[in-house]
C-alpha cells in the first residue's frame, strides 16, 4: 500500500558536502509559497530504508513550508513507476526518487523531467544524467576500503591468503555492482585469496544470506572471510555459521553502518566491521528546498563514510545516544 506522511516544512539550508557542477533553477518562487515535494522510497523493509524515512521525516518536522508526500514501492519496480506516476499527475513542485533499479525507473524519472518537474535521486543512480541533483554515498569507495581492509584482516598486502564468500546486494542495483568492483580493485592483486560464490545475490536481505552462507559452508570446510554488500545479509551470514558452530573461525565485514543495526552488531563481535552508508533523506530534501527558493545546488552531493571495528563501536554508540 502506498504510504502518505504529510508534514509542513520551513526553508533552510545544509552545507555541501561535496563540489561538483553547479545548477540553478531559473526560476525565483515568493517565500510564502507551500511546496509539495514527492518522494518516491523503494522499500520500507529493510533497516536502512526505515532509517532513510525516518531521517526525511525529522528533517522535514523542522521546516514548516513544505507538503512531503511519501510513497511505498513495496520493492517492485512496477509499483515505483506507478508511485511516481501518480506523483507527476499531483503535480509536485519536486520529485525525490530512491530507485528500486537504475534501469527500471529510469523512464518515469525521464517522464518528471520532461514535465520541468525538478527531480533529485537519492542512493541509486538512473540511466540519465538530466535530473537536477543525486544525493548519496560513493559506493565504490566503500567497497574499496571494505576490499583494503579484507586484505589486511587475511594476512597484509602481498601476504593476503584465505577463502572469501562474497554475498552481493541486487543484481539490478549500481550500489552492488559498486561495492563489488571497489572491493576487488583491492582483494583481486592478492593471488593468495579465493572466492568461493560467483556472483550469488542475497537481494539486500537477511534470510536470503542465511540460505547461501548455509549452502556454502556445506561445500568448503574452510571459509575466512564473508563480505555482504549489507549488515543485513553479512548477519544472515554470521547466523548460519554459528548455528553449524564455525562463526569465531569466520571475518564477516558488511556495509551500512547503522547504530541500531550494523554498530551494535560490531560492539558485540558478531560482524568484523561495518563501514557507514549515510542515508541521504535528510541531505535530499535540504537539497530540493534550497533548490525550490531559487539557490544554486551541485550536480552531486557525496556523502561521507566511516570504518566501524570493534576498536571505535562503543564510541559510535555513545555519540548516537546508546
């Protein structure tokens, strides 16, 4: 079912995290004027995805001008088009869109700009460069630090040696794809690692993982390492080791970094690392804002990232208030 939060929002400005490009709107609205921003979410399912709206609904309850609908793709990219169809016919002022699949949206994203309806894509990237803004995290830097310190964890560069299990997120997805390109730049000049699935996806969920470490640990005695695209399914990974009993012979680095989620998994010695993946709701509705009262914004806003061991992850917790 689709889901409408309507909040009010009041006009402020958050600073850049990265330099790019500059646009501007070529149109200057009176200040008194409502916006209706759309944003079009994926999924609500997945931890990430509930922390993503949580963190636009708190940015949004501090701005009083703006009407924020937001709509549940139920992760399936024909109930996304159809959202952010209905979204164009309601005529918003802004269009915010986190894609199920690059190219499976990339049409109705298409369809909002040929309206002059400004759209900003959050996280995943489309198969166009014509929208006003994408906010989100460099997912192949991720990966390589991810990939960097899965060397170090197997031994040090030129040293490096063990079985590797590599759960990705969605085929369909550029942040899988990503992370997997980052993370062998590193692992892939160490002749001494091997890896032990071929591209096997666990779709960014936790039961999926658990189904393919299980099957894995079944056909190789020795496993040192599992890298999930995610904390969800890097857990789901940790849960089948240690219900056969190998859990402490294995590394497992996921990728989101949430402190009710992957932190506290670090804290307690069930994931290696975990390297944070800002949500960029907060940062994306900022962005339209600005954007909406005729300010310059950057083609693209790189979000920033953090290794979390279990060295810093009680810090972590204590920032965030747990």
């Amino acid at each position: 079912m689709k889901r409408r939060d309507m909040l009010k929002l009041a006009a402020v400005t958050a600073a850049l995290l990265t330099t790019t490009a500059l646009l501007t709107t070529g149109n200057a609205y009176a200040q008194d004027k409502k916006w209706k921003i759309g944003f079009s979410q994926v999924t609500t399912i997945e931890p990430w995805r509930a922390q993503f709206n949580k963190d636009i609904l708190a940015e949004a309850a501090k701005h009083p001008e703006v009407e924020l609908i937001i709509t549940d793709g139920e992760d399936k990219t024909e109930k996304q088009v159809a959202d952010v169809e209905n979204l164009i016919r309601q005529e918003v002022d802004a269009l915010l869109v986190s894609p199920k699949e690059s190219a499976g949206l990339t049409g109705v994203v298409q369809q909002a700009i040929d309206a002059k309806i400004p759209v900003f894509v959050l996280d995943r990237n489309v198969d166009t460069k014509d929208y006003t803004q994408f906010v989100g995290g460099d997912n192949a830097l991720i990966g390589r630090a991810a990939g960097e310190y899965a060397v170090e964890l197997l031994g040090g560069k030129g040293k490096a040696a063990g079985n590797v299990v590599e759960i990705w997120g969605g085929m369909g997805t550029q942040p899988a794809h990503d992370r997997h390109d980052g993370f062998h730049e590193f692992t892939d000049k160490e002749p001494g690692i091997k890896y032990l699935l071929d591209q096997q996806s666990g779709d960014w969920k936790q039961d999926q993982a658990y189904n393919l470490m299980a099957n894995a640990l079944k056909s190789n005695e020795k496993i040192d390492l599992v890298y999930g695209h995610n904390d969800p399914m890097a857990y789901g990974a940790y849960l089948a080791a240690k219900d056969v009993g190998r859990e402490k012979d294995i590394k497992f680095i996921g990728i989101d970094g949430l402190p009710n989620e992957g932190v506290q998994m670090v804290n307690k010695g069930e994931l290696t690392a975990t390297f944070t993946y800002v949500t960029p709701g907060a940062e994306g509705l900022r962005q339209a804002i600005k954007f909406l009262n005729g300010e310059k914004v950057e083609k693209t806003i790189t979000l920033p990232t953090e290794k979390i061991t279990k060295e810093n992850a009680a810090q972590v917790l204590k920032d965030n208030g747990l």
